[in-house]
C-alpha cells in the first residue's frame, strides 16, 4: 500500500524522494481512511455511490445510530483496515460539529484516526 504524504496543513508533499510516501505503514492506512473521508457521496462523476454519505445519513437532523453506522462502515471497508478497536464520537451543539475518533487495527499495525464533520 502506498499513499503520498501530507504536510500539517493537509497538501502532499513533493522533491523528498522516498520521504514523499508512505509506504505499508499504519499511517499509509490512516491515510487513506483520511482520504476516503474527503470524498462525499455523489460528488465523483465516475461513480455516485462512491464516499462518505455526509448529506444522506451524517449532517442535519440525524440520529446518531445513523451517522456513526456510516462512517464505521466508511473507515471498515478501507483497504487495509483489520477492524475497528475503538470507535467514539463528539457531538458539540454549540459549534455544530460531530468529531469521531477511531483506533484501527491495520494489517500493519495499530493506529488511530479522527476526523470531523
């Protein structure tokens, strides 16, 4: 598995050599996690069914059950994802933002990713 490298402000990285990848590491599958969490349903004209159902079933008047079925189901069907070992989530009403964490079980080793919506 290999996935380029992202700086702190979210942009891959170029002109490192090998440095710019990250190569069969937990981190390389966070990394996709992270990615496949970018896409939003119905917004990749080659397939519609593809990414994260943020407007059916994770933003507005959802009920938790809902939102946190999909985006478990979103992080476990990665490629490279084992299983999901923790799974929380942080609704703030004040700034109407739900933050998930997740620690993952890779075929490379353990790691955890958080995400927000």
């Amino acid at each position: 598995m290999r996935y380029r490298r992202e700086d702190s402000d979210g942009d891959y990285t170029f002109g490192r050599g090998d440095d710019t990848w990250l190569v069969n590491t937990p981190e390389c599958v966070a990394q996709a996690v992270k990615t496949r969490f970018e896409l939003w349903r119905g917004q990749w004209f080659l397939n519609v069914t593809e990414g994260t159902p943020y407007i059916q079933s994770v933003l507005g008047k959802q009920r938790s059950d809902v939102y946190i079925l999909a985006v478990r189901e979103r992080i476990q069907t990665t490629p490279g994802v084992s299983k999901i070992i923790s799974f929380n989530t942080n609704n703030d009403g004040t700034t109407r933002r739900v933050t998930f964490t997740a620690t993952i079980d890779t075929i490379y080793g353990e790691t955890t990713v958080t995400s927000e919506a």
